[in-house]
C-alpha cells in the first residue's frame, strides 16, 4: 500500500489532489496536512512513500521545509508544487533535494506521470527544466538577477512585491523585522534598485508575482 502525504494550506488543493491520487491508487493511505510544523511531525511519527510539498506555506515554506527534511537524515521523495512557474523554483528545488516541480496548473497525467516516477526512485524532470539545467552549467554572468538571490531572499521578494509590510512579512515567517529589514536591504542591493516601487516593477516584469 502506497502512503502518500499532501502539503498544502489550501484545503481545496488538498482535496483536488487526493480526488486524483486516490482514481489512479484506489489502495493508497492518503493524508492531507497544511504547515511544514505538521510535515516534520508526521514525517517523525510515520513512513511515508512520497511527498507532495507546496511551496507557499505558513511559517517555513517549501524549499525550507525540504531543505530541513533532507538535513534530518530523510530519504523520502519529494515532489514540489507551486503556482509559481518552473523558471523561478525549479533549479531551487533540485538542488535542494527535490525529485520534482510541477505548476499546480500541470495537467493530471504529467502530475500522475510524476508521481510514478517519483515512487519509482527517480526524479521526473520536464523538457523546459532540462534546458534550465543545461543552462546553469553556462557562464553565471548569464544568469537573471533574481536567480542569484537566495531562497529566502526570493521568499522575502515575493511578499514584499505582493504588498507586505516588513511587519507583515515577519509575521509570516516568524523572523524579526530586523532580520526582514535586512533582507530587504540586500534584495535591494542585489537587484540595483532604490524601493519598494521599483522591486514591485521589477517582479511584475520577470514574472516573480
């Protein structure tokens, strides 16, 4: 029997995927869970075949959660989603660890394809993400701007650019407004820009919102 665990803090999510895993494994064990506090804990107590992990959760997200998983000693496959598309997370995700990334728009025999894959014990990487692979083996000096952020500071990017405050923002992921303030500082810095106006533009333009 295949045990799959499903993360998102989207109930509606959840139960869209569960319909779909649960027609192609009619025997499966599937639970649904919506924070990365609730992922480590069952990651703990139980055994698990695979994950699906979103990327925007409460608290730590995705990657962070992903990253933490691995550093713990767990083996488990992971496969992430994200509305968010490939060209921002995709390389993040491998990296960290990840046997997949799938947009939540993906249709259901390439989510359905992956998951096989992924259970099979190999990763499940599409034809654009190959490309993007290829390319980082290329001079960084082509690299986008925002592709030399770290995963927080994307993070910290996103939520600015979508009109967080800094107070906002640190609730959120439960840091500092200090520390939020520091990243905006280097976010800033890195990107060569002067405000909260041009990194809204600026992410507007490469599509990071």
């Amino acid at each position: 029997m295949i045990k799959i665990l499903i993360a998102d803090d989207h109930a509606i999510v959840r139960k869209g995927l569960v319909e779909i895993l649960r027609e192609e494994f009619p025997t499966s064990q599937i639970k649904e869970v919506g924070s990365s506090a609730e992922v480590m804990e069952e990651i703990r107590n139980n055994i698990w075949d695979i994950i699906l992990l979103d990327i925007s959760m409460p608290g730590k997200n995705g990657i962070e959660t992903l990253k933490q998983i691995r550093s713990d000693g767990h083996k488990i496959p992971v496969l992430m989603l994200s509305m968010h598309p490939e060209e921002q997370y995709a390389i993040r995700v491998l990296k960290a660890g990840g046997s997949s990334f799938l947009n939540k728009q993906s249709a259901t025999d390439e989510l359905l394809a992956a998951v096989h894959q992924v259970l099979s014990g190999r990763k499940f990487i599409t034809s654009s993400i190959a490309e993007r692979l290829a390319g980082t083996l290329t001079d960084k000096n082509d690299k986008s701007t925002h592709e030399l952020l770290s995963d927080r500071e994307m993070q910290v990017l996103q939520f600015m650019a979508s009109g967080k405050t800094v107070s906002e923002i640190a609730g959120e992921i439960s840091l500092s407004v200090n520390t939020i303030s520091t990243y905006r500082t280097r976010i800033l810095e890195k990107l060569n820009l002067n405000n909260n106006a041009e990194l809204t533009r600026y992410a507007i333009d490469n599509n990071l919102v």
